[in-house]
C-alpha cells in the first residue's frame, strides 16, 4: 500500500509538472514600469524583496487596510482569550484569526489583488495567478522552537509568494521572519529531520552570520518572499507576542494542490467577476 501511495503521487505530481510547463508555453508575460521590473529582478536573484510605503506609493497601491491594524490586533487578543490551546496540536504556536470583519477583508483583498502586484507575481511565477486569501495570526511567547519556527522551505509548488506585514513592531527579539537568499544555498545539499525541518546548528556550518537575513519592522514595512525557493523560519518571540498578515498567492497550477486551499472560504462568494476569478476556488 505504501509503494502504491508513492507511484500515485510521483504519477499526480509528473502529470501536474507536465501540464504546467504547457501552461508557461502561453503564458504572456506583462510589460513593467522601472519599480515593478527592480522588485522582480530582486525575486529571481534573492527569492526576497524587502518593502516600505514609499514603495507602495510607487507602484500607486493603496493600503487602507493597515489602518485597521489595531483592530486586528485586538481581534487576535479577543480570539486568543476565548481560546483553548492544546500544546499537543499542530499549528497551536499561534492564534490565526478566524473572523474577519467584511469591510477589512473587502480592503485587504482589495491591497492584495492590486495591478502592479498581480503583473509583478505572475511574471515571476510565469503563469496566472489564483490568490489564496489572507492568513493573520497571533504568534505566541512559549518558548517551543518548533514546526514553521525551524528551517524549512514550502513544498507547495516549485514557486510561490507571500507578502508579510507585522501588525506591531518587530524588533530581533519579536520574532522576526527569517530567511537565506536563494542564491547562497543554491545546489547546497544540507541535512534535514524527518519533518524536512534543519537545526540551528546545522544551519550555523553551511552559511556565516552575515547571509541569515531578518526581516526587522513594523506596519510600514514588508516583505515580498518566495518561501518555496528560500530557506526560511520564524524566529522564536522572546519579549513580545507577533502580530503577522501573510497575503498568499500560488500559480493557477501547483503542483501540490491540496496545500493550496482558500484561506477564506466564508469570504468567496462575496467577490464577483474579474477579481473573483483570481482568487483560489473552493471546493
């Protein structure tokens, strides 16, 4: 049973790999002002682009949602009182807010599938984009180093992208998003833990301190990231919980679509047309 499960995968993932390079044969990629082409030439050599307002301004997005972002922290602190946390569970590092009030998830999926972000994200990802929703969540003080808090990299497709907001300020003791630009492990064949997951350690004999990026800020400041290409973790918080948004988008053919699911399904069915068709189905 077990080598039947392994054919049928590798039988699934060929044929989705297959089909997707069909789908990059006719894909037409978007013409680029001078800001969208620096930040895409940052995505292919670093897999990473760091980002301020002033960026957002260039690219002439509004951000009316961060203006909600007290809000959102107060939501995650309401759910987080009300809420059971079982240590044994997967996922319970954190607290991701289930109940997203409808005029700022309107704003923030409005911020999401804006123009210059959509042509730079599927010239990247050399194909169409489904825009999977937006995940916000409450990042614990524990003291567990553990599942997204280790390295690792995405295995949800050979490419995809978030965009990391903090709700609150982040220094290097907040656990701050951490990554090693593609370029410096490309080809580096470094050990790993049944879970794909790579110790501290492990990481401290492959790359010198100057090559681990953290991604230190607040509310205006962001992150654009392909965590499929970049060895990356959540530092452990250590002074003060983290208020993270992740914007998640994938190409309109992954290759492991069952880890590509709508974030917000409740919200689905409120979008209509042209921007409903660049945001992930459900089921």
């Amino acid at each position: 049973m077990k080598y039947l499960r392994a054919i049928n995968y590798i039988i699934k993932y060929s044929f989705l790999l297959f089909l997707k390079n069909i789908f990059k044969i006719f894909f037409k990629s978007h013409n680029l002002n001078k800001k969208e082409l620096f930040i895409l030439d940052e995505l292919e050599k670093n897999g990473y682009y760091f980002g301020t307002n002033e960026d957002l301004n260039d690219l002439k997005i509004k951000s009316d949602w961060k203006q909600e972002s007290e809000e959102l922290c107060k939501l995650l602190d309401i759910q987080h009182k009300n809420q059971k946390i079982d240590q044994n569970k997967k996922g319970s590092i954190n607290i991701m807010l289930n109940e997203i009030p409808d005029n700022i998830i309107t704003q923030l999926y409005t911020f999401a599938l804006n123009e210059s972000f959509i042509k730079i994200i599927e010239n990247y990802l050399n194909l169409k984009l489904l825009f999977r929703g937006v995940a916000i969540k409450k990042d614990l003080i524990d003291g567990r180093e553990i599942e997204t808090r280790k390295w690792h990299i995405d295995g949800e497709d050979n490419r995809i992208i978030k965009i990391i907001f903090y709700l609150n300020s982040v220094d290097k003791n907040g656990g701050p998003f951490t990554c090693i630009p593609k370029k410096k492990f490309l080809n580096q064949k470094i050990r790993k833990d049944k879970n794909g997951r790579i110790e501290n350690e492990t990481i401290k004999e492959y790359f010198k301190d100057n090559e681990i990026i953290k991604f230190i800020g607040d509310i205006k400041n962001f992150i654009i990231v392909d965590t499929c290409s970049v060895l990356h973790k959540g530092e452990l918080p250590i002074t003060n919980n983290r208020y993270i948004t992740f914007f998640c988008y994938n190409s309109i053919i992954p290759t492991q679509p069952e880890y590509c699911k709508n974030l917000n399904p409740s919200f689905y069915n409120k979008f209509k047309g042209k921007f409903k068709r660049k945001i992930t189905p459900i089921a």
